[in-house]
C-alpha cells in the first residue's frame, strides 16, 4: 500500500503520484495504491484528489487502485488510475474499489480510470448505491466484460458501462461521463 489512511477526521490525500505498489510478504499479497478505512466508527471523513496512480506490475492480489471503505463524506477527484493491474489474467485489478456503509455519502468525480492492459474501472461492493454520486469519470479498458475483469460491480451485480439492463450508467446515475481511451503523452 502506498498511502493508507485509517481513522483520521477530514483527512486529505492530494497531489501524490504512485507508481506501482508491492506486497507486504507472501502472507499478504497487495497491491494498492491509495487505500482509506473510516475505522469502526465510520465517522471519518476523506479527500482524495489530484492524484496520479500508474502502472502496477509487482502487487500479486487485492490488486486495486484506490480502495474507500466509507464514512459519511468522502470525495474522490480529479485523478488518474492508470493502468494498475495485476500480473496474470486471474487476478487484473481495479480502478477504484468502494465499500458504502449505511449513510455514506460519496462524491467521485471529473477522475480518469485507464485499464489499457486490461482491468476493472469500479466495483461497488454492498446491495445499494445509495449515497453514492459518480459524475464526470473518464472510463476505459480494454476488458472483454468476463469476470474477473468484468467492468463494473453494482450492488453486487457485474455490469457494462452502457449495454445491456441493467449498465452502469443506470445503475450508478453517473451523468458526463466517457468510455475510450486518454492518451497521456511522455513529455520528454
């Protein structure tokens, strides 16, 4: 885990860049970037911005980007989780993974989820998404939709992003969002 943060009131995570994640030991293979837990009280409250998360290749399992176990308000904005996948088919990773509590109140917006090598974009573990706002998110993989790198989990229902009943455009009430990819030039 790269920056995790448990337990902290109005705690801000801003302007880190990440690249790849490893794992603790062989008894717990990991590979998350940003990883945030509300503790047992779920009362905290966390920022997630600005952040640049790429090209994770040693992480072996619980392959994810950014992790949110929710209080009531969180925000998760304005970054980029880029290619943050695992190393073999089985296990491929996700963009942001999201367990809502009861009153959670979620704001994901204006991020950019790149899976350019295959990978999950967001999986919203729990039978609701209640509380949860997703607008203006930049989606791409280049995922088949077959579980494990299926795109979407909504309310515990694997879907795609704009086909078939339901997708995650219905099922999330995402509105501004795109699927396709971003290109990220090497400015040298």
């Amino acid at each position: 885990i790269a920056v995790l943060a448990c337990c902290d009131d109005n705690t801000v995570i801003r302007d880190n860049v990440i690249i790849d994640a490893r794992n603790y030991g062989p008894p717990d293979p990991r590979g998350f970037g940003i990883y945030v837990n509300s503790g047992s009280t779920y009362s905290n409250r966390y920022t997630i911005e600005n952040n640049i998360i790429a090209h994770q290749h040693t992480g072996t399992s619980n392959i994810v980007g950014i992790n949110v176990n929710l209080g009531p308000d969180t925000n998760v904005l304005n970054n980029i989780v880029y290619d943050w996948g695992g190393p073999t088919a089985s296990d491929r990773g996700v963009a942001l993974q999201i367990f809502p509590f009861a009153n959670s109140n979620l704001v994901v917006a204006n991020n950019s989820f790149q899976q350019p090598n295959l990978g999950g974009l967001v999986y919203v573990h729990g039978s609701s998404l209640q509380g949860l706002g997703f607008s203006g998110q930049q989606y791409f993989s280049t995922s088949s939709g077959v579980y494990p790198t299926v795109l979407f989990l909504a309310a515990n229902s694997f879907v795609h992003y704009n086909s078939g009943t339901p997708n995650w455009l219905s099922a999330s009430g995402e509105t501004g969002s795109s699927f396709g990819p971003v290109d990220y030039p090497d400015p040298n």
